[in-house]
C-alpha cells in the first residue's frame, strides 16, 4: 500500500470512529455536566496516553514542538468536547451532525495557514460550495432550532479544524498517536483537577448508557480515532484526507436514528448528500 492509500485509509477509519462521538455526547449530557464530561473523557484519554508513552519510552518533544501540541490540545482536547457537548444541550445530536460538514473546509483552511499546503482553485470552490449547502441549512432551521446551539457548534468547528491541521502538520515529525498522546499529556494535570472538583456529588442517577458513552468519548473520541486521523493527514495531505470528513455526516445520523431514534429529516439527508458530492470534487483538486 503506498503513502498516498495508506493515508486515505488512516483517514476513514479515523472518520468511522469518530461518526460515533456526538450521539455518544448527547447521550452522556443527558446525566452527566459538559464541563465535567470534557474534563473526564480528556483525563482519562490522557492517562492511556501517558501509560503509551512510557511503554514504548517516546523521548520528550522538543521546545518548538511545545506550542503546536498546545494549540493540538487546546483544539480537539478542550475546546471540540467542550463546545459540542454544551451545543448538544440546545440541538439534536442529528441536528449538530451536519455541522460537521464544514470541517473539511476548516481543516484546508487551517492545512494553508499552518501546513503549507496549496491546493488548487477548483478545490475551494468544491469546498465552499459543501460549506455553504451546510451554512444554508442551518440557517433555515435557526428559527426553530436553537441559535445559541448553532453559535457553539460552528465555533467548535473552527477550533477543531485548527488541532486537526496542526496536528496533521505535526505528525508528520512525530508520528499520530505520538501527537495525540502528548497533546493528551500536556493536558492531564488541569484536567484530572477540574474532574475532582466538578465530580458529581452522586452517582445513584447516571444511567448505564452515559458510563458507555462517556468511555467511548474517552477511549474511542479522545485517542484512538486521532492515531488513524493524525496518520491520515500526515501521509495523505491535510486539505485531501481532510475532505473525508464529509462522510462524517452519513455514519451520524444513522447512529443518531438508530441507536437515539432522533428523527432525521429528509433536508438533512438531501444536504449531507450535496456536501458528499462536492468532496469528490474537491479530492480531485486537492493537489
């Protein structure tokens, strides 16, 4: 398999596991605080992390590498959990899933800002076209959705296509799982505090679904969809590998369907199939 296929299919598997992250989300809010379920699952992730690094004796990063891991962490460690989780208190989990669609331009924009990457014309117009069938859509659901569940979700986006992108770039020196496990590392300390002091007072009235769903946040969400997706964007190219995500949006509301028996609309189908034909175009000019 060579580089470029290989990429891709990091890619998807990391997209797969990651499809499973907002229904999980909604289901762990029902019992569990945002705050506490952000710091948990980021806690949790970060001691597997440690207990990796250690096992396979990775040597420290350097010091320039510090601030990347910072902006990784801050990212897709704090600030993706924490604002989905706070948007999934307003809107569905079916609803919050096509936001998702606007990830993959996030993530281009980010791969030129801090990647160096420089895809081709026809590749933004691909993209933006996927970005505004999403925008649009959200838009004419405002009204009767939730504004302030939007406005958390699109600011989730852009924070999560930053640690995406520099993760991605990052990667590329010291391997995925290596990145996520640092970003994970550096993270721990705050958020092993903020899990004690936000502990819920009683345990008696969390259900068993909110305890499966806070550890596949936790193992799946948190560690092990970055080691496929950081490997994806460093072998395949951060702005090509990253379209993948528009494939996000299908695997979701299907789990959303299935396993919480949200009701999918049809305009929610008809968008996530416009932003799945806009990657194809998108792929193909990505370089």
């Amino acid at each position: 398999m060579d580089k470029t296929t290989s990429g891709w299919f990091n890619g998807f598997l990391g997209v797969l596991i990651f499809s499973g992250s907002l229904p999980a989300t909604r289901v762990a809010v029902m019992d569990f605080s945002p705050v506490f379920l952000t710091v948990t699952r980021a806690a949790l992730a970060g001691l597997l992390g440690l207990a990796l690094l250690l096992a396979f004796r990775e040597k420290r990063p350097s010091r320039d590498d510090l601030i990347s891991l910072t902006i990784v962490a801050l990212g897709v460690v704090v600030g993706f959990p924490l604002l989905t989780a706070l948007a999934l208190e307003h809107v569905t989990s079916a609803h919050s899933i096509v936001f998702i669609g606007l990830l993959p331009l996030a993530t281009a924009i980010f791969g030129v800002l801090r990647g160096g990457e420089r895809p081709r014309l026809a590749f933004w117009l691909f993209s933006c076209l996927g970005s505004a069938l999403v925008a649009g859509f959200a838009l004419s659901r405002g009204l009767s959705a939730s504004p302030v569940g939007d406005a958390l979700m699109l600011a989730a986006i852009v924070v999560c296509g930053l640690g995406y992108a520099e993760g991605g770039k990052l990667s590329r020196r010291l391997g995925g799982w290596q990145v996520i496990c640092w970003a994970l590392v550096i993270s721990l300390p705050l958020m092993l505090v903020l899990a004690l002091i936000t502990f819920p007072p009683s345990l008696a009235g969390i259900s068993m679904p909110a305890w499966v769903s806070l550890g596949y946040v936790s193992l799946f969400s948190m560690l092990i969809g970055f080691v496929f997706w950081y490997r994806g964007l460093a072998q395949g190219g951060i702005a090509a590998v990253g379209q993948l995500q528009l494939l996000q949006p299908f695997f979701g509301l299907a789990l959303a369907a299935f396993l919480l028996h949200e009701q999918v609309s049809a305009a929610m189908v008809v968008v996530t199939l416009g932003v799945v034909l806009c990657v194809a175009g998108a792929k193909r000019f990505a370089k």
